[in-house]
C-alpha cells in the first residue's frame, strides 16, 4: 500500500489524504505568514490529474502511469499561502493518488556566483 509522500524534516504539515481514487478535496491548515505552501502528491494508473487549490488561485496537472508509481512537489511562494484553505483534486478511477500538503520556510534565491 503506498502512502502518502513525507515532508522534509523542516516543513510543517498541513494536510494529508491517504492513496484513494477519482476526485476528492483535501483541507489544509493555515501557516505563518511568509512561509511557501507545499503540495505533494504521489499517484499511480493511467490518466492525469489536476489539482487546483482556489484560495492561492494555483493549479497543475501531473501524468500518472500504469504500474508505476511517480510522486511530484510543488511549492508556491505567494500571498495567502498563510491561510487555510483546500485542494481539489479531479483524477480518472482508474487512478489512485495520495496528497500531502505543508508549510516550509520561504524560498531563498541563491546568491550570485562569484567569478
């Protein structure tokens, strides 16, 4: 049974929803301000899914395969990422899918290298 994808040591969980197929939402708690909002998301089956969380006006997509599993981290860095809000999720039956959803520290830009 595959579970869903971890966070790294340093990111706070928000939300988790368990490997289910077709379509469902997810709810996640708000975190700091400042902070990115992390949705991860594993799936496995043929079909693409999509997920679009309203409150920060952000979706994607992500290809699913047969008999392989595949997982995919998106982290958005902007306003709202620090309210609670939800994530819908439309996928085929034929694919099982498991979200976790986080807050980490803001995305720091690398400094320029020097040369």
């Amino acid at each position: 049974m595959q579970t869903p994808p971890e966070l790294d040591v340093s990111e706070t969980l928000a939300g988790r929803q368990e490997m289910t197929s077709g379509g469902a939402s997810v709810a996640f708690s708000k975190g700091r301000k400042g902070q990115t909002l992390i949705i991860a998301v594993r799936c496995q089956g043929e079909g693409k899914i999509k997920v679009t969380v309203r409150s920060v006006h952000v979706s994607f997509s992500q290809p699913c395969v047969a008999g392989e599993s595949s997982t995919i981290s998106n982290e958005v860095d902007l306003t709202g990422a620090d309210r609670d809000g939800v994530a819908s999720v439309e996928a085929p039956s034929a694919v099982r899918w498991s979200m976790t959803i986080g807050h980490g520290a803001p995305v720091q830009d690398e400094p320029p290298g020097e040369g």
